[in-house]
C-alpha cells in the first residue's frame, strides 16, 4: 500500500525531500545532484522571492516505511494573471518504476490543484524560469548539466498511462569550440558594431557589474523571454536575491555585454564551466568537502563550458547580436581550454536561438518535455 504524506515546508522536511532525489539517483553516472542548500531555499516560503506570487505544496509517498517517490505542487499566480489560464504546475517529482506510486503523487496533485479552482495541470516546472523544468525524454546515456533535470526513461511512460499529454519540448545541443571565429561570425559582428553602434563590455570587477548592469541584465532577461512558454517575469524582489547568488560565482572572462550608444544594455551572454562532475563528487552538500569539488570545478581544469543564457532585446534579435557575443566569448572558450559547449534546454520551437549554432559543429544531444492534463 502506497502512503502519501504532506510535509510541511521545515528546513528539516526540505532536506528530505530534496535528499530521496539524491539518493535515488546515488549509482547512476548521468546524473547531476543539487546542491541541498540551494534547492532547499528554492522551495522554502520563508527564503524564495517568488513565493510573493507563488504558493506550493510537498508530497512524499511511501511503501513498507520508506520513501518511493516525491512531488511538489506549485501555482504561480503571476503565470495564470498575465495569461488568463488556471493552471497548477507539478515539479520536483521523482519515484520508483512503480505505477500506483507515480498514480499516487500525481493524484495527489490534482487534487490539490482542483481544489485551488485549477482547470489544467503543467510539468515539470518550477517556480520559475531560473528553476528547473521539462522531463527527459532523449538523451538518458549523455552527463546532465547543473541547469537541468536528469530523470530515468520510466517517467515520460508512467505519466502517458496517466493520461498526461506533451505540451512542450525543448532541444540541448553539444556544440564543438572551434579552433578559431567562423570567418562569417566575425564578418557580421563587426557589420553590426558599425551598423548599431554597438560595443562589447567586459568587466574584471564583480562589485562594478552589479551596480552598473546587475538590475539591468534581469530586466533584458524579463524583455528577451517574453511570451516565451510560461514565463514568469522576475520581479525587482527577485532580481535582488538573483544579483547576489548568480554574480559572485562567475568567471567575468566568460561574461559578455553588449551595449548602444547611449550605454543601454542589448544584449548578454553569460557560460561558465561545467560543473556537472564537481557536482557529482560533492553529492549535493557543501561539507565536509564539497566545497573543495566546487572551488576545483570553477577554477581548474575543464574541457566542456555551460552557455547559462543568451538574451538579446527584443528589436535587436535577428540582427546579428549573438554573432558580436560569440565573437567575444570563443577567444575566451578557447584561452581556457574549453572544447565542448552546452546549449542547455532551448525552445524547440525558438528557431532565432537555434539559428545561431549553424556556424559550429554540434549535435542534439537531448530532448525534454512539459506534459499537461485537464482537470
């Protein structure tokens, strides 16, 4: 018999839950573990800004006494306003190939979500856009990323029997660095400097890229990913907490920003080494040496770097911008000894993104999807 339990959000009941992911994945070489303190303070109402707009619930399910599965329930209000939808979301889920515990988390989602007045249920997804989202569906034999869900095969079956159909997909990429700028590449940054009035900035100070671009980089990330499938635009609140945690762990070498005439922000790349391996060797906690995997994985050597995010101004996309970003990151690539990128999850539909990995080798290396079912 499958027992369901509602865990209260306790620092205590988050560590358990994030740790049954851990711990059910402990012998497989593709996954890549959270560190328990970030993904702790992601579901915790008390720390994570989105809960402003957000509400959730935890679900654990049992067999025997011990944990066989997990889920959380999500409603992102500010999503379900701007779109007019009653959606809830499900996320964080992971379980056993075991169909009445997958039925029963899913089961108890959708009840939840019915009684919250919800017509349709989404996932995987998180809070929001920074969290992760979409169920692997291709690609189970290739090492994960620190930005993505690695789950086993069983899953994308165990929510079709349950009446769950595909609502999104999005394509990763491998993308080789190449050994010098595509001659194409460079020939249109520079058309595009001149046409534009564009420029590249780099930074060497993490204190001065706060204060001058820090708000303005979110805010590009909010314009860029409009209408993008259930965005949830971050707010001022957000931004704040984002600022502080994702700007002191980056490699400001590998942090290009594109500004106009008037120092307007245009455009940003943002890549950092993989930190998949260091990662695996920390087993999500930062003590007593997981701190020590982490500083080796961002300071030592590395021949795969992670493209985190590309966001270029609405009215500049299409132009040629991504070519002046990459124009300035693959001399960076290529100092450091990268020779793999990682495109991470990218519409499959988002063709303007797509577009830009036509000057590289590269292979599409895996697939994962958002799923739906009425209510």
């Amino acid at each position: 018999m499958i027992e369901i339990k509602t865990l209260e959000p306790t620092k205590e009941n988050l560590k358990a839950f994030t740790q049954y992911q851990i711990d059910l994945y402990k012998e497989n070489p593709y996954f890549v573990p959270p560190l328990i303190s970030d993904d702790v303070a992601t579901l915790s109402p008390e720390k994570n800004p989105a809960f402003d707009f957000c509400e959730s619930v935890y679900f654990m399910a049992y067999k025997d006494g011990k944990p066989v599965g997990r889920i959380a329930g999500i409603l992102n209000k500010q999503v379900n306003e701007h779109h007019k939808t009653s959606n809830a979301r499900f996320g964080f889920i992971d379980f056993i190939d075991d169909p009445e515990v997958s039925a029963a988390l899913l089961e108890a989602v959708e009840e939840w979500a019915r009684k919250k007045g919800m017509k349709k249920l989404i996932g995987p997804l998180g809070f929001t856009d920074l969290d992760h989202e979409g169920m692997l569906i291709e690609g189970f034999q290739e090492a994960g990323t620190m930005a993505t869900i690695y789950n086993h095969a069983y899953y994308a079956e165990h929510l079709e029997r349950l009446g769950y159909k595909k609502e999104s997909d999005w394509v990763e990429f491998l993308i080789d660095v190449p050994d010098e700028v595509p001659e194409k590449m460079t020939r249109i940054a520079e058309i595009v400097k001149k046409k534009y009035g564009l420029k590249v900035l780099k930074y060497k100070s993490r204190s001065r890229i706060k204060n001058e671009y820090g708000r303005a980089l979110f805010h590009l990330i909010n314009d860029a990913y409009d209408g993008l499938y259930e965005y949830s635009h971050l707010t001022e609140k957000q931004i704040e907490y984002y600022i502080d945690i994702y700007l002191g762990l980056l490699n400001l070498d590998l942090v290009t920003l594109i500004v106009d005439k008037e120092g307007h922000l245009v455009g940003v790349g943002i890549s950092m080494p993989s930190m998949s391996n260091a990662l695996r060797k920390s087993r999500g906690k930062l003590f007593p040496i997981g701190w020590y995997h982490l500083l080796k994985g961002l300071k030592g050597k590395n021949d795969i770097v992670d493209l985190l995010l590309v966001a270029v101004k609405p009215e500049y996309q299409n132009k040629g911008v991504n070519a002046l970003l990459f124009t300035d990151l693959i001399p960076q690539f290529q100092r450091y000894g990268f020779r793999k990128a990682e495109s991470n999850p990218e519409m499959e539909t988002n063709s303007k993104v797509q577009n830009q990995w036509e000057y590289f080798k590269y292979r599409q290396h895996r697939r994962r999807r958002s799923f739906y079912k009425n209510l």
